[in-house]
C-alpha cells in the first residue's frame, strides 16, 4: 500500500504578500477553487491503492490542515505536527516512523504540498513506474523532464537504465545559466523535484546510516509523541536537538540506490510569482488577471486584485501586481524573486503584515480587522456552524457585538442569552464572556471593541474546546 | 482693487483613482498639506490689494469649497454655484457680473484652482506686471516660458511690445512634438496657462461684442440667481441656455486688446500623475514616494500609499502606483494621459470608483463604508462639532451606532437622549432619528446597517440644515 506523504511546512515567502507566515502559499487556492495543498492531497487520493496521508506540517497550521481535509471530507489522516522546522529529512523521518506503525511494509510517496501538477495522468503513470522499483528498496526521486535551463532547481544526472527507472548518476546543484543550457542541451538532466518514492523502512534504515544524528533524535521526539484530538505532537526538546538537513544531502546523494523515474507532467513549484504566471492559463495579450482587474494596453502580467478593491493597469508589461487588504506588491516578473528581500526587510522592521493578513483564521472561524482608530477597532468576526471561542475576559477593552447573520450564544458572567439577526450586546471591560454558534448556518456579528490599549495579547482565557487555555 | 477669481469646475479625471468627480483634484493636497485650491486661494491673497475671492464651482462641491475656505479663515468670499459645467467663458462671466456688483472698476485675477506655482514671488512680480496693462483695458493673459516641447498645452506667440506685456500676435492649438521644438527654438512662444487678469467690465464688454449668446444666457442666469447661505445658486434653466465655450475661444482669440504677460513661476497645470511627479521633490533615485511605501531597486516612480495599506515595489522603473482604499492603479509614467481612457470605461461600465471614494464627504463631517456583506453594511461616520445629520428614516434598514469618540446627541421618533464613548442605541426600522453632535471635539461612531436593501437613496429627509430635505 502506497502511504502518500504531504511536507506542508513551507513557509512560502516568495509569494507575498498573498502568501504569509500564518497563511502560507499551500493552503491558499493559488490555481482554481482549492488550495495547493488540498489538490496535492487530492492528486494522491486517485492513485490506485493508496491508505490516507501523512501530512506533516508546522504546529501553527494545524487548524488549516485540519480544516482543509475536512472539507475535502479526507478521514483518517494523521497530521504530524513539527515543533520547529528542521527542514525535509527529519520531517519525512517522522512521517516515516508514523508509516510504519500503520504497516512494517510500507511504501511512502513523498510530495510537497506547495507543487502544481497540470498533468495528472503522466503524474500516476511515473508513480506507476516508481512503485515496483521502490518496492525493489529502491529510493526514487521524481525528475521533470527540463522545459527551459532553469537556474533556480538543481539537477539530476541519470546513470544506468534499471527497470522503470534509472540509477541516479548525480545530483548537481542549482547551475549558472550557461551550465543550465548544456544541461538540457545534453538530454541526460532532469530537475530536481522535491518528489520521492521508498519504502519507510529503507528510508530509516539509510538516514540511520548516513544521518545517524538526525535518525537518533527523530525516534526520541517521536517516541514521546502526544495525540491530541486529530494531531500527533512531537516532543519538542527532543526533536529540536535534530541537526537540520535536506533528504537530498542527508540521504539521496550518499545512498548507493537512488533511482529516478523521469516525468514530464506539467510540473510547477510555483516558487514565485513569475512561476504562477507561467503555469497559468493566460489571455490574447499574455496576461493572468484575477479579481476585479481592467488591464489597458498591458502584456504578460499576472495581476490579482483582493475583495472590493479595483486593480487598473495602463501601458504596463513584465509586471506582477498582487493586491490584498492591507498591501499591494508591484514588481518586475523577472525579480519576482527578490520578494524574498522584501519580506526580509519586513521582518527586520518587526511588521506584522510579512506573519498576518488583516482576516486571520482561527480553529472556530475568522476575523478580519476591518477598521482601527485611536481608541477603537472594528472587527468582522465569523464563527462555524457549532464552534465555539473561548471562555475570556479582557482587562482594556469593553466589547459591543451586532449580529448581521446567524445565531449567536453569548454567555457574560452569569448569563447565557441567545442573539439572532440585527440583536447587539454590550460586554463591559472585565467580563466573563464566550461566544458560540449553536444554529447551522455561520454567525456573523460586527465587534466594536473600545479602550486604551487593543492588542490580540490583551485576552485571559478560561476554557477552550481547542486545548489553548 | 483686484478680486482672485478661482475657477474650480474641473472633475479631474486624469488623476484619478485620488482624483474623482466627488472630490476632484484641486480639493486634494496634492504637493503639501493644503489642497491645490487652498493654496490658490492663499497665493492670491498675497498679492498686495485684494478683495474677497469668488469661487466659482460646480453645485457638488459647495460644502467642500465652504469647508476648505472656514478651514483657511477666510471670510466674505463669494461661491458661485455652476448648475452644470459650460466651460470657461460663461464661468468667467458669472464671475463678473459678481465682481461689478462689488466694484464697476473691479481688476479680475482669473485662477485655475488645480495649478500648482513653485515660485510665488515670480508670480506676484508677474501680477504688478499686468495690473497696470489690465487697468489700462488689457485683457491679459499669463504666458508661462516653456521648460520643455510640451504637446499638452496650447502656445500663444508673442507680438510687439507692450509697457510691461506683449501684444498677442497668435494663438496656437497644442502643437505635435516637432512644432513645439520649434516654438521652444524659436523663444517667441509661451505656454497659454489659463490664467487672465482684466476688468471685469472690459470682460463683459468684450463677450457682448464676441459671444453675444453666451453673454445674454448668463446676464439672465445671473439677474435670476438665488442667495443660499455663502453661495450664489445660479438659475438652472437660463445658464443651461448658455453655449459652452472657453474664453480662449469665446473672447481671447478675437479681440484685439489680448495681451501676454510672460512668466517663469515653476508653473504646473499637475494634468496627469506624470506633470505631479515631475513636479515634486524626489529622491536620488528620482522616485516621489508617499505614505507608507517601500521600494526597492526601483526608479523614477511615483508612489503613494492610501492610510491603513503598504505598498511595495521591486525592480520596477518609471511607474506610477496610486493606491486608494477601494482602487489601485498601475500605469507606466509615460501613458498616464490615459487615466482618462479607463475613467471613460469606469463610466460606460457604471462603476461608481469615478464618482465616489469609500470615503464620502457631507457638510456635517464624512463616513466611511468600511465593510459590507449581503445584508449590512458598516460605516465609520464622523460628525463636526455643531454639526447635525438630517432628520430622517428608512423604509428598508435598522442601523446600530456605537459611539467611539465624542458625544452624540440622538433623536429617536419621540426621544432625544445623549450617548458618550463606548454607548451604543438601535435604530429600528422606519423609526425617525437625527444624529447631532453636540460636543467641542469631532464625534465618530461605527454604523452597522441591516436590511434587505442598503442603498444610499433608502433616505427620507424630514428636516436638514443644510437645506437638502
């Protein structure tokens, strides 16, 4: 049985500012109605004789994990949650040893969560490929056949034809342009995808001998894991002492069976905007626009605007114009990389807008920041059919709560009063106070919150269904 | 005794998404903290022995005007309300007719409001130059000494010399770029600025003798005008009659008494966001960079961000990026003329972002419409001292206010009541109510309408102060 493993703890910086920190890249609907991450899961879903996925992922996107294969109506996956990124060979170990409580035999089919496969069928006819040679211990990386001398991937030399397969050659670094172009000009180069295909049990067995640390320290943490509602906890202290490494240097380029199943299949890593634009089906004058977008006279843009908001462009080309709430990113589709800079700079200027969007999603819902002054923030908040917030008090702020849609009940202090459609309540600074969705539609209400100081900081909390008191 | 005249009917519409038929570009502080009006204003009330000023502007825009002049302390101005736009030659002769009431020697000084003048001591050593001209039956106009081979302006050619002026020998239409190399060669042409100065009476003689129509249409629109707190309402009905003309067309280019004053005044008609990037500071990357904006490894671009939003840019050079809270445009420097090509679509597609921002102005303060969804909507409404709504109600919505700053006086059906920071009152349905601040320092409150239909026009006036019932 294939075990299909999903490396979600990306954080997705290229893609800002519509990718962040607390929202990043692969659980955002990048390419159609569903996100990355969702159509990785749902691509792995349909190959022939798959158990449900291992996802691995950052404690911070657990609620998205969990949230996103509910909708999907995926059971049965286990959500591994890593205290810290320690990049892909302690986090594919983890999933490893997950793998093997299920089946001492399985076969883990490794993808991160963040790709774009356009072409589904030659994607399960390489998977197709792989399995007998996985099978046969075998450790298989995935190479897209190169369209173009890509400088931003490393490659892989194929070696000697095996069965469905060939021997891995070489891996060799991100290359300069010139060195790209004999690459392709050779034939004999794929790209480094990030994909792999093994069985757990080799891959233990080969990071035990090349990564003995990270082997060492992966089997404690995991060994001291909590399952917490749908989650497998790792032990923080213990996993952290891992070193930090990829599989590519820990495993792939010191084991003697590493084997590469060639596929062209539409793949992107979509690693900026340029590559979005790319992959994307475009118009007559080359351009990708979403959202509310008037594009005069412009060429081979990818423009987005965010809800409300009109993006006009006049006699622009090459340019990548990403709009959201609270930021707009223009830049020249050639330095689309260079976003990363940008978020540097953020970060070093201690901004919130590189970590959040203004609508933050949360285990019960989301609110969205919709309006800030001196003494007062205005807040649309939206709970889920049966969720509820926790059970807290403020010690700045009082509180007045409108319902524009839904049922809400609210309990301050002693009492529990139910409010439907256009009812407000008032929460005096200090109050006991929790809100719930008891109907089956979603609440909204307006929150007026008023006072000398509005940080999210400024909460006590007393009870929570989502284990954060 | 010279009286400004200040001609303030333009739409602006080349700079838009700041500039918008509501609040057009020469009430916006464009370059500085005061508006491009404002600054005229004051401009003219420098020169030496002036009168009150006459504005004349279009009906939508009396309350910004009387706002922005109480902001400026100046009193005794006269407002001239267009009924719809004629262009300048019936503008001017409105304007006149005001002016001889005042005084039948009286020296107009006619001034665009949407100009900006870098050097005002050059402008006002100008004005002493024409008064004496003007005075002696001139009709002077303003001839700026050309900077570069502008095809955006017309050009007027210098005749023989006056005592302190030039005869007019020619007016010419805008050039193509190889003509106006050769008016800028030649040294004999200057820029037509649209600014004049003359009697008003020689104006008005003039008109007679060369645009009869228009002069008998605004002699009776004139004699039937109505007195409306600080403004003269002008009779709809005759001044339509008027035929629309400029007054370069209408009198300049046909009397033989034009005369031309050139200047050099660090002049700019600011007509795109290019003409207001060339004439801002900017920094040794020749970028003008505005409210919250970061750029990188960008150049000679104007930027600026709207409150609440960062904008950033990355490799991007010679753009304009305008930013406002429910549009953004992205033009390259170059095509910025043709703002108003996409203004023009805005319009044939009936989209409101060329008429209104987010944020409405009214004579009793502005609101805001923060947020919106299928059933409500929410509004920061902000109340001047002393100032009141209209007694009202509506037929499809219930509104809550929750007073975040300041103090509310409420009317509701037979209840007026007081509410401070942090107090909330419901509106229902079809209820009469009125919202007065009563208070020495602006009240600003947060409005959550709900209903089936949330239009502005869901309004019945029953009583209002500022005469809109």
């Amino acid at each position: 049985m294939i075990i299909p493993v999903i490396l979600s703890g990306g954080s997705g910086t290229r893609l800002w500012p519509l990718s962040r920190k607390n929202l990043p890249k692969q659980f955002l609907p990048l390419a159609g109605d569903s996100s990355l991450f969702q159509q990785t899961v749902e691509r792995a879903s349909q190959l022939g004789d798959v158990g449900a996925p291992i996802v691995v992922c950052s404690d911070d996107h657990r609620f998205l994990v969990a949230e996103q294969l509910l909708q999907m109506k995926v059971g049965g996956a286990s959500i591994i949650l890593e205290p810290a990124p320690r990049n892909t060979a302690p986090a594919i170990a983890l999933a490893a040893l997950q793998a093997l409580q299920r089946d001492p035999d399985a076969v883990m089919l490794v993808l991160p969560a963040d790709h774009l496969i356009g072409d589904t069928a030659s994607f399960q006819h390489a998977v197709e490929q792989a399995l007998p040679v996985a099978t046969n211990d075998w450790l298989v990386t995935f190479g897209i056949r190169p369209e173009a001398a890509e400088t931003g991937f490393g490659y892989i030399r194929r070696g000697e034809a095996l069965e469905h397969a060939f021997r891995v050659a070489q891996f060799v670094e991100k290359p300069d342009a010139s060195t790209a172009q004999r690459y392709v000009d050779d034939g004999g180069y794929d790209w480094n995808s990030g994909m792999f295909m093994f069985k757990a049990a080799r891959y233990m067995e080969e990071l035990d001998r090349h990564a003995p640390a990270i082997a060492a320290a992966v089997r404690a943490a995991f060994a001291r894991a909590k399952s917490d509602l749908d989650f497998v906890r790792i032990d923080p202290a213990t996993f952290i002492a891992s070193p930090e490494d990829s599989i590519d240097y820990a495993v792939m380029e010191k084991t003697d069976r590493a084997a590469v199943v060639p596929v062209s299949c539409g793949w992107s890593d979509i690693g900026s905007w340029a590559a979005l634009w790319a992959a994307a089906d475009k118009d007559d004058s080359g351009n990708r626009l979403e959202g509310d977008v008037i594009a005069i006279d412009s060429r081979n843009c990818l423009v987005r605007s965010s809800e409300r908001r009109l993006v006009a462009t006049i006699g622009v080309d090459d340019l990548v114009v990403i709009d959201t709430p609270d930021a707009t990113l223009v830049a020249s589709r050639e330095r689309s990389q260079d976003v990363k800079k940008l978020v540097d700079q953020l970060k070093a200027a201690g901004r919130p807008e590189h970590v959040f969007h203004r609508k933050v999603y949360r285990p019960w819902g989301n609110y969205d920041s919709i309006d800030m002054g001196e003494r007062f923030q205005v807040k649309r908040i939206v709970v889920k059919p049966g969720a509820a917030l926790s059970l807290q008090k403020h010690h700045h702020r009082a509180e007045h709560w409108i319902v524009v849609s839904g049922t809400a009940e609210v309990t301050r202090d002693e009492e529990v009063f139910l409010l439907s459609e256009n009812q407000s309540t008032y929460l005096p600074l200090g109050s006991v106070h929790r809100l719930r969705n008891v109907g089956k539609v979603p609440l909204e209400l307006i929150e007026v919150q008023s006072g000398s100081y509005l940080g999210e900081d400024d909460i006590v909390r007393f009870e929570d269904v989502y284990g954060r008191a």
